[in-house]
C-alpha cells in the first residue's frame, strides 16, 4: 500500500534516538493494544500495523536485537482481554522492557481503607468518598471521574489531590470496574444520579461534578438529565456531541484510518485521533449535541489548543457559543491554554508522558494546573 510505502520512508527518514523511541513505543502500543478487540479495525489492519513495527521499529542496538516482537505481542495480547486493558502488565512489560516505571505521583499516598467505598449492587453506583481533613466548603461536594481509560487509580489520585485542597470530593468509576460495562459504550447516567442523591442525603446542599476527556461528555449530560442535583459543572478537555452510543442520540465517529494514526503519532510522538472527532463538533446532527444550555450549572471549561487527542479546544469554543446563542443564564467561563495537551488536570498524573505538549512545555504546564485549581477553588468559594 502507498500509505504503508511512505509511512516506512518516513520512519527511515526519521532520525529517531532510543530515548526518543521509548516514548514512542509506550504511545503506540498503548493505541494498538486498545485497539486490539476493536470491531472498527479489520484483523488485516492490526496485522500490517504489527508487520509495520516489527520491522522498523524494534531496531538493533549495538549488534543485539532489543526484543522478538511476537514474545512482545504476546505479552501485550495477555495485558488485554475483552477490551479490558490491564494496566499493572503493562507497567511490568514496559519496566522489563525499556527500565520504565510510570508512578502516579499522588496514587501511591492513597489507602483506600481510609475511605468509604460504594458498590453498584449496594449503592447503585461504583466509587470512594474523599473527605478533607480540613474542610474549606461545608455543604458542598464534587463528584469525579476520568476519561476512556477507565483506570481507576487515576480517579483516586485527582480526588486525593483535591480533597487535600479542602474539598470533598466523591471518585466515580463509570466502566471497567466491578458491576460496570467493561468497554464505553451504554454506561447508565443513573451512575451519577445515585452518588448525587447519597451526597444529598448525607447533608450535601451544592453537589457539582468534574470529568476529563470522554468523563466529561458524561459530566455534561448528567448536568442535563439531573439538573436539579447538579449545580456545578467542572470539564477538561472535553467533547460537544455524544458518540457511538444507544439510547441517547449519538453521532457516528468518523472513519478510523489506522495507519494514518500510526503516522500522525511517529510524527508527533504522541496520539492523534483529532481527524476521527474534529468532523462531529460543528457538524453532528443537532439532536446529537449535548443540549447544554439545559443545565441549570455554573460551567467551568479548560481545554488546550495542543490537545491531539481529540478536538477539545474547538469543542469548547462550540459549547461557549451554543450556550451564548440560547442565552444561558448560569455563569460560564472556558479557560483555553495555548500550550496546553489533552492531561488539562489540576494534579500531574501517570498520563502526562503520553502528550507532546507536557513533554515540550513543562513549565507552562505548571502554570495551567496551578490556574485550574485556583478556578475551581474560586468557583467553590463563589458557588
């Protein structure tokens, strides 16, 4: 194929040093491994794509081969099954690897036994309280989930964080934990609409909520289908439509060119799925929109304008001009960082090494995680 022609003249082309081709192997597989069960991309497709690696991307140094890519495959298929990526193999795959450890710098702080835990069964939805010890917002709490890795540990860590900033904070696992789906698709709001009734039964008056990537599509919804419990909405990097979904009207993704993700992430050594969504956020079907201006919620938006992953940044500006167009009467605000990735969280995370923009401008990134917990911090002391 041409494409696969000049994805490998590129790659010859390509000047790549091992540390540069550490950080690359780590996002790539991380794209294949996710992709692997995926009824999108034909069983040809992963094999070229596993073809394309083997032969050019795990090189010889210094007359010694780095690994036999079918053991590698065969480990990574082991770390993914049904879907369900398992991300403590794949930390010990890349640490056997390259010497690699990813460590959350907040997780390993974490004792869950020190919380209060919840149960679908139970409770009607999945999570773990984080009380501060001191509480700067009696009365109000933040309930939070993460994106379309459904790591868990990451909602613990960015609730730990924030709860050590005086803010009660519920983490919700919404898929890929015990009584969940196990991939992102059908994942009931009802999820939410549980955690918010316990908080208001524990006393909770203002309830609000935080999600990043693909959790803050289901933010924004659960501010439209619970308006009367949610009066605080928090999303970073967000989306504007919903997509792939049942029950609620959804757009259908574009079309998924693997080898062009390939390309477009040795390129930029990070992934790029923007040509994928980028069609849906000003041109969707109107009924497949997240009708926002039906919250009754303060809306708080972060979004970078280096976000490869998807288009949040031009999704944000759409939600902006939707709500203006229908008069919203809630304050609204969007924060859009120039150098800014798709990690726009207020804690460094396991993620950030995965972006460009982190990689490439540290300091700017401390800059946007210091201002987006001093907003939402502001925006609990105004609420």
């Amino acid at each position: 194929m041409l494409i696969t022609q000049s994805l490998i003249e590129f790659l010859e082309n390509k000047k790549v040093n091992i540390k540069n081709l550490k950080t690359f192997l780590f996002i790539i597989s991380t794209f294949i491994f996710t992709t692997f069960s995926s009824p999108i991309i034909s069983k040809t497709t992963i094999k070229d794509i596993k073809g394309l690696i083997n032969a050019k991307l795990f090189l010889n140094t210094s007359d010694k081969k780095i690994n036999n890519i079918n053991d590698v495959i065969s480990d990574f298929t082991d770390a993914v099954q049904n879907g369900i990526v398992d991300f403590n193999k794949l930390e010990t795959i890349f640490s056997n690897l390259f010497n690699i450890t990813v460590v959350d710098p907040i997780e390993n702080l974490i004792d869950s036994k020190n919380h209060k835990t919840f149960s679908v069964k139970k409770d009607g939805f999945y999570g773990e309280l984080f009380e501060p010890e001191n509480n700067r917002f009696p009365g109000k709490a933040l309930i939070l989930c993460t994106g379309s890795d459904g790591d868990f540990n990451m909602v613990r860590s960015l609730s730990k964080g924030l709860s050590n900033n005086g803010i009660t904070v519920l983490g919700l696992g919404y898929f890929k934990v015990k009584g969940t789906p196990n991939i992102l698709t059908s994942i009931p709001l009802e999820y939410v609409e549980s955690a918010a009734k316990y908080l208001k039964s524990e006393g909770f008056e203002k309830i609000g909520m935080w999600g990043f990537s693909a959790g803050s599509v289901y933010a924004l919804l659960s501010g439209v289908y619970f308006s009367d419990l949610l009066s605080l909405i928090v999303v970073t990097s967000p989306g504007n439509y919903v997509f792939q979904g049942k029950d609620i009207p959804y757009e259908p993704i574009g079309k998924v060119d693997p080898l062009k993700i390939v390309y477009l992430m040795i390129r930029d050594l990070e992934p790029n799925f923007v040509h994928v969504y980028e069609p849906g956020v000003t041109g969707a079907s109107e009924s497949h929109y997240i009708p926002v201006e039906k919250m009754k919620a303060r809306l708080l938006i972060f979004s970078g304008e280096m976000d490869h992953c998807w288009p949040s940044d031009k999704a944000s500006k759409a939600i902006m001009k939707r709500l203006k167009e229908n008069n919203y009467s809630y304050p609204y605000e969007h924060i859009s960082c120039p150098y800014g990735g798709h990690v726009m969280t207020p804690f460094p995370t396991a993620m950030d090494i995965i972006t460009k923009a982190s990689r490439d401008y540290p300091e700017e990134e401390k800059k946007y995680r210091k201002q987006h917990l001093e907003k939402l911090l502001e925006a609990f002391e105004e609420w």
